[in-house]
C-alpha cells in the first residue's frame, strides 16, 4: 500500500533549538547554557529561553546546532562537549526525523555548582 502525501510537515528552527537546550541540559557535567538555563529551569521556563545559547538551522532536512554552555568544575571537558553532542544528536533525529549534520560546542565557562 503506498503512502499518500496529504501535506507538508515545517519544523522551525526554534523548535529544534529547544530540544536541543533541553537535551544539553540533561548531561551529567553541564551547569547551565550560556542563557542561564539550568536543568532545574527547564520545567518551569518558556520554550524562547530554553533556546538561549542555541542556535539551530535547518536547510534541505539537515541540521547544523551551536550551542554554549558552562562546565561544573572537576568535570572533563572534552567527555562532557562529546557527551553534549551525542545526546543533542540523538534527541533531535528521534523527535524530528531530521538529520543532523554538526552540533558545535562552546564551553563558555567553569561553575562551581554541580548540577
């Protein structure tokens, strides 16, 4: 049986920026985004600023994320930046089917806390 197109599927890159900040905030070694977001904030706060500090492009199905955020101290950076990647990867082709071409890292700072 085939598959009949009964319309058009527009994800915006606000959307995949979400999922992405989301996803970034649930790795062990991440304090915050470089908005402010912690892993506590994202329960409670809005879809825009769960985006702060990511960026997300979609074009032709694939995506390209930049996202910075702050590592907790004693914690490896590069294992932590690899860790961000693979979840954020993972999170946002499961959700939107999209490919996800790069997901670049800025580590934009050290927190003390251990979130």
């Amino acid at each position: 049986m085939d598959k009949e197109n009964i319309g058009t599927i527009k994800i915006a890159d606000d959307v995949v920026s979400t999922i992405a900040g989301i996803a970034a905030t649930e790795v062990d070694g991440v304090s915050r985004l470089a908005g402010g977001i912690t892993k506590d904030d994202v329960a409670k706060t809005s879809k825009r600023t769960l985006s702060k500090g990511v960026s997300a492009v979609i074009s032709h199905g694939d995506v390209t994320v930049d996202l910075s955020y702050e590592l907790s101290f004693g914690f490896s950076v590069k294992k932590v930046s690899e860790d961000v990647q693979n979840k954020v990867k993972q999170a946002i082709e499961t959700m939107t089917g999209l490919h996800v071409s790069r997901v670049n890292v800025v580590v934009s700072g050290i927190s003390a806390d251990r979130n």
